[in-house]
C-alpha cells in the first residue's frame, strides 16, 4: 500500500517552515519599511519570494499574517537578548540596560509601532495587537527582572523595571525621526546608575 514515508514528509515540512519563516521576515521588513497601508500580503509574498496562494495557505488573513511577524521577531529579540547573558543575571546593569534600549530603537520596533497605530483605527486588528503586545511586555519585563536581579517583593521595584521599559520605549520613539546614539549612552548610563542605587 502507497503513502508518504516519514523521509518524505520531513522535508516538506522544513520547506513549509521555512516558508513561513521568510513569510515572518519579509511581513516585518515591509511594515518597518511601507507602514500599514503599504504592506499588503501580495507584496509581502513577492518580498519572500512565495505565490500569494502559498502566504495565504499559512496566514489567512492580514491580520493572522503581521500579528504573527510582530511576535515571531519579538521571541526572537527575546532569545537574542537571552543569549548574550546565558549565565541569567549580570554583574553588568549598564550591558542589560544597553540591551534593553536595544530592543526598542531595530526595525521590530518600527514594525510594532505600524502595527500599533494600525490597530487604533482597525477594530479588527486592535484586540489581537493588545493581547500581543501584553504578552511581549510581560515577557521583556521578565527579562529586564532577571537580568538585573531585581527583587520585585521589594517596594518600589516592579514600578523601577517598568520604568526603565517605558524610558526605552521612549527612547526607540526618538530613535526612529533622529538616530541620537550619544544621547541615547548617556541616558543609558545615568539609569544603569540609578538602578544600582535603587536595587542594590
């Protein structure tokens, strides 16, 4: 009797992975770069060198396609930030802080806020992006705890790591009309310093 061997299927399956990788990518690329209304699934199925039918077979819809980008970098971010502290919390605050800021001023956070002012006028995108994004936030504030040590049972720390989120998000949102690095290090370092201060 026919049928498809297991060697058979696993390629097909890392093929359909990787379809849907460079699907993610290219989604991302195309807001960061287009915004909202220049990014439709046809020009990101170009971008990955995939037909249209084959973006809409793993992302039905739009929606299903950018949520999905947004959180499949966010992950990778996190991972990313993870892996240049293996051993968990640092003795350097300045490095994770640096880190942290990091994540707000690459293209996934250009890409995020497309999605965000896209999800304030589309009713059908905002429930997902919230829930996204608080799943994002909860995890970089995880992060952020574990590697700067902090001991949120502490008054005042849960509001201190939040703090530092919200100054790097500020921070991406300068970034992205003028690339101010040497303001941006001495910001850095003035909260690196508070941090020692106030989690010491």
């Amino acid at each position: 009797m026919g049928g498809v061997s297991t060697a058979e299927r696993a390629p097909k399956q890392d093929r359909s992975r990787a379809t849907r990788q460079r699907l993610l990518e290219a989604a991302v690329a195309c807001l960061a770069e287009r915004g909202w209304a220049g990014s439709t699934v046809a020009v990101v199925a170009e971008r990955a060198g995939v037909s249209r039918g084959a973006a809409q077979h793993h992302f039905p819809t739009r929606e299903d396609l950018f949520t999905a980008a947004v959180e499949f970098v966010a992950e990778e971010r996190s991972n990313a930030i993870r892996a240049l502290f293996p051993d968990g919390a640092a003795a350097d605050r300045r490095a994770v802080v640096s880190a942290l800021v990091d994540l707000f001023t690459g293209p996934l956070f250009r890409a995020a806020l497309h999605l965000w002012v896209a999800a304030s006028d589309e009713d059908q995108l905002r429930p997902r992006v919230t829930e996204l994004e608080a799943r994002v936030g909860r995890e970089t504030h995880r992060i952020a705890v574990d590697l700067l040590s902090a001991d949120e049972s502490r008054p005042g720390t849960r509001e201190t790591v939040q703090g530092l989120l919200d100054m790097a998000r500020g921070l991406g949102l300068a970034n992205l009309l003028t690339d101010d690095k040497a303001r941006r290090e001495r910001v850095v370092t003035q909260w690196a310093a508070l941090l020692d201060e106030v989690l010491a």
